[in-house]
C-alpha cells in the first residue's frame, strides 16, 4: 500500500512540512494529545504556585528536594504497572489515575480546615505530573512511529507542546477569580480524560495507517514483564542509557545556570518590567518553536545527522555564555533563554526523543521515565545547589559564573557528539540487519532493537 505513495510526487503537505499524506490522520492526533496535556498543566501550574506563596522559602525548599524522593517511587510504581499490564492499557490507565488524583484533590482540600498538608500533597504531585505526563507521551510516540517517521515528525508533534503552553495559561487567567483555583483541577482533569480515547485512536492507526507490519504490534497487546526495579537496572548496565542519562543532566545544569544568571539580571527591574520582560521572552519562544518544528526542525536532523543536531544548542549555549561573560546585559541574556528554549522545543528535544526508538520496549517505557524525571529532578538539585555554592558559597560574580557556565555547555556538546554516533552506529546495524532479512527472509536481530 505505501509503495504508491514512494512513486507519487510529494503533495503539498509533504513539501511543506514533511508529513506524508497517510501519516496525517497519526501526527495531527499526537499534536493533539500533547497540546491537551501540555494545556492541563499549564491550567494546574498557577494553581500550584498559587499556594507556594503562602509559605516561607524553607518550606519550598524543602518540598523541592522532598519531590525527587517521590519521583523516584512513582517511577518505580510506574514500573510495576508496566511490568504486570497489558502494554496497550498502560498510557490510557496512565492518564486516567492523574485525572482521578485531581478530581480526588477538588474534593479533599475543602474538608480541612487547614489545608496545608493536602495543598503541600498537590504541590509536590504537580511537580511529579510536569514530567511525567511528556515522558509517558513520547514513550508512547517513540512505540508508535517508526524511527525514519520520528525524524519527520517529533518536531512537528512537539509544536502542540507549545501551543498547549499558550493555551493552558489563558483558562486561569480569564475564569480563576470566578470559578476559583479549586475548579481549575476539575478542568485539568477533564483534558486529562480527553486524552485517552486519542491514545486508543492512536494506537488503531499505528497499524491501519502508519505502515506498521503485525510483527512490529504484538508487543502492544502483551504485558512487557519484568520487575518494578527493571527500569533502573537496564539504566544502570546500558552505556547507551546512561549517555542519555548524561545528555539530559548537563542539558538541566545549563539550564539552572541561565536561570539565576537571568534572575540576578533582573533583580534591578521592577517586578512589572520583569514581568514584561519575561513575557516577551515567552511569546518570541513560543513563535520561533512553532516555526522550526514545521518548517526546520525535521531537515536539520536529515542534513546534518543526529551528532550535530544534538550538539547544535549545547554549541550554541558555548557562545552566548561566553558572550555573556564578556556583556553581562539583559538583553544577552534574554537572547541565551531565547536560543535555549526554542532549540530545545524545537530542535534538542525532538531529537532527543527519537533516541529512544534504538531501544527496547521495556527500557523504553521503564528506563525512560527514570532518565526523564529521577535524573532530571536529581539534576535541579544538584545544580541548584552548585550555582549557590559559587555565587554565594566561592563568591564568584556573574562573569565568572558564565564562563563555567560555557565549560558545561562544551562539555554538554561532546556528551551530544558521542549520543549521536552511538544513535548511527544503530542505525547502521538495524540497515545491514535489515539487508540480511531481505536476503534471508529471517527476523534480524540488532543490537539496538525496537521490537525485543
């Protein structure tokens, strides 16, 4: 069936935006789960930083490293459920235990009289939620499209991302005062709901129009076994995971450094100048994302290959903290969280979804969440806790700051190097397994399988 669509010309779609025509139906339901998530949580965040402001810097603080501890145990509770249910239940129970939680937190706060424990609960929960709900999602579109798909089509599907975190914000903006904070978690739920019969429709079209042979699905019907600690040790003994590992850690050191780098900056401004300050920041990211994701995005990685694709930012990262060193102005800075988070929308976090199509089922959907969020939340600990000690710790100024800052950000760029050739390497053998299929008519298997 698709051999017609190799030998037609390219439609318009394709030339645009490099969607071909029996991939549509796939890609615009991806974009759309991810705008729903992205837009439920963007309604729960104001809710959650609402009630932060109630308590002392101490108690954040606390709750900062206290949230870690609880990624780590959900994740292996995470782990356990993907261990014993059947594969396709998985995202949608997924999904609909978060809708549940939030629906359960509308109901309990009201009952206290100090709510402060189940406000604090929910706090931690949302943080928990914030990586979650994209690590569960992209598990899923990594399972579901191919890997030539995924460097076609990540970065388009990753631009609902952004238009969810341009939509979220607008419902508590416009109906908090009327319909309360509370309420705003029955609106997070009910998008949350939303998404699971898009992940079942999904899952019909992985094999009725994705181009997917039976072979490539029965995964998606079984359970993936295992044990809950399985996504920690397959961490731990693949050196390709622990370089994904390694990527993901340097990517949320820099991004603590730019971080308080931009909050020192703007501690001279009034809190409306930092305020529009930041917005303008927002809206030009938010922009540039969705333009690279549909138009550049997916030609960068087929150019110039996975190795400098992933180095491109970290490279980037290099000159604008040196830059910064040198001119330590707002304006440097805004143009670093520019370069920084649109890449990274649009370009670094794509590509490093599509990493994951080298790896099995179960690392991918055990292992990644521990990649995504233990390593990630232990990176904002960490760093966090490092850029403290130099300012105020060495006493180092913001020059000095941002010249270590550049160090990281190469060291960030060979990590990205190296990621991206052991990404070809599979390539390459998945190609010559394939060849000797085709040669033989035997299942290849390769070092980096997708359907083990």
């Amino acid at each position: 069936m698709h051999a017609n669509f190799q030998t037609q010309k390219p439609s318009w779609l394709e030339v645009l935006s490099t969607i071909k025509s029996h991939e549509l139906k796939a890609t615009l339901t991806a974009f759309f789960m991810v705008l729903i998530l992205m837009a439920s949580y963007f309604v729960l965040r104001p809710v959650r930083d609402a009630m932060a402001s109630d308590w002392s810097d101490t108690e954040v603080s606390f709750l900062w490293n206290l949230q870690f501890f609880v990624s780590v145990a959900i994740v292996s509770i995470y782990g356990a459920l993907v261990s014993h249910i059947r594969f396709n239940y998985v995202v949608p129970l997924v999904y609909s235990i978060f809708a549940a939680s939030f629906i359960a937190f509308f109901f309990l706060t009201p009952l206290f009289i100090e709510p402060t424990l189940v406000e604090k609960a929910f706090y931690i929960w949302v943080s928990v939620f914030s990586l979650f709900h994209l690590s569960v999602f992209w598990s899923l579109m990594s399972d579901t499209f191919s890997k030539e798909q995924g460097k076609r089509l990540f970065a388009i599907i990753a631009a609902g991302a952004s238009a969810g975190a341009l939509i979220g914000p607008m419902v508590p903006a416009l109906f908090a005062e009327h319909l309360g904070l509370d309420s705003l978690m029955l609106v997070a739920a009910c998008g949350l709901i939303l998404v699971v019969p898009l992940v079942i429709y999904l899952s019909h079209l992985k094999t009725a129009e994705l181009g997917q042979r039976p072979s490539d699905t029965q995964g998606s019907v079984q359970v993936i076994g295992g044990q809950w600690w399985h996504g920690f040790r397959e961490f731990i003994r693949s050196p390709y995971l622990l370089w994904i590992g390694a990527f993901i850690l340097l990517y949320v050191f820099i991004g603590s450094f730019v971080y308080f780098e931009q909050k020192n900056l703007l501690a001279e401004f009034s809190r409306p100048e930092r305020a529009k300050i930041l917005a303008t920041i927002d809206w030009i990211v938010n922009s540039l994302t969705f333009f690279m994701a549909f138009f550049v995005t997916s030609r960068i990685v087929t150019k110039l290959g996975m190795p400098a694709t992933l180095a491109l930012m970290p490279v980037l990262l290099v000159v604008g903290m040196l830059a910064l060193a040198f001119a330590p102005l707002v304006l440097v800075i805004m143009a670093i969280q520019i370069t920084r988070r649109s890449g990274n929308y649009a370009v670094t976090r794509p590509a490093r979804e599509m990493l994951f199509s080298q790896v099995s089922q179960e690392q991918r959907f055990k292992s990644k969440p521990v990649v995504d969020i233990v390593v990630y939340r232990g990176g904002d600990a960490v760093s966090g806790s490092l850029f403290a000690f130099l300012s105020e710790g060495l006493g180092l100024g913001l020059a000095m700051i941002a010249i270590i800052g550049a160090a990281i950000s190469g060291l960030w760029a060979s990590v990205a190097v190296l990621l991206g050739r052991r990404y070809q390497l599979g390539d390459e053998e998945n190609i010559g397994a394939s060849q000797l299929d085709q040669s033989t008519n035997v299942k290849p298997i390769a070092q980096f399988s997708t359907n083990q």
